[in-house]
C-alpha cells in the first residue's frame, strides 16, 4: 500500500526584498514523512516544476527546517515549493506532485549603484590620499612571500 503524501506547511519571510537580499523559508511536516527524495525548491512563479532555481533534497524522516538563499537580481516574484517524489529523481516524465507553495516573495530590482558614493578622503584614505606616516587600511601581508612583502586590495568605495 503506497504511502500516504506528508502535509507540509510553508512560509518565506520577507515578502518583499531587494535583488540579492536574503530570503528564508521555515518549513515544517505536521503529518506523515518526508522522504529521501522529496525536495523543496526555489521557482520564480508561474515557472515550470522541473526547472527550479536552486533545490535540496528532503532527508528521511525530516520533519522541518529553514532554508535561507540569496534572490536573484533581477526584479521577479518568487515561491518555494515542497515537491512530492513519486520516482526517484525523476523530473522528466512528471512523476512527482507539489505538496504546498509559499507565500510569494516580490524581489524588487537593487537600488541603483551607477553613482558612486565617494567617502571624505581623511575618513578613507587611499592610494595617494595617504600621508606619510599613515597606514593604508587596504594593505595587507602576505606570510607566503619572503619578506613578507605586502599589496594592496582597492578600495571598493572610490574609482
């Protein structure tokens, strides 16, 4: 006798990010089991089961958890879903059912960062912006050159 399908509650906080923002899901089984080839996975809406973002796969006797992903850039409404296996792995012929979808997640394009914003040069110094005598807070030490010999990493505030 085939096994009864588990019921699944799901929830995605925040409802709203910007692109590449955070996004968890807090899942959990109340009835029956997940099994060794369930899987939850992350879709933009309306998209095809087969083709998730990202996945994983459920363990044995799993009861619940979260997962935490990064959205993707571009602005999209997404949703997770917990996806029933009937067949091992088996995308291509269908044989699996969702179970439950989240609560849509709307991911907003990021903010614009075509302006620059340069800090004061006394608050970071950099490249000839340093007097003598001052340390450059992007240089490091490398202890695999002999002598130790040190470079510098750009500052990612400034041109």
């Amino acid at each position: 006798m085939p096994q009864k399908p588990p019921k699944v509650i799901m929830s995605a906080t925040p409802a709203a990010v910007q692109g590449g923002e955070s996004v968890t899901l807090t899942w959990g089984v109340t009835e029956g089991d997940a099994e060794v080839y369930d899987w939850i996975g992350l879709y933009t809406e309306g998209e095809h089961t087969g083709s998730p973002i990202k996945f994983v796969c459920c363990k044995a006797n799993r009861r619940g958890g979260t997962w935490t992903v990064t959205s993707p850039k571009q602005a999209c409404t997404l949703e997770f879903r917990f996806i029933k296996s009937l067949f091992p792995y088996d995308t291509i012929n269908k044989n699996y059912m969702v179970l439950r979808t989240s609560n849509p997640i709307v991911v907003h394009p990021p903010t614009d960062l075509s302006t620059p914003v340069h800090p004061p040069a006394e608050a970071v110094p950099h490249g000839d912006d340093i007097a003598h005598g001052q340390t450059n807070p992007y240089a490091a030490t490398s202890p695999n050159t002999q002598g130790g010999a040190s470079f510098g990493f750009c500052n990612p505030l400034t041109p």
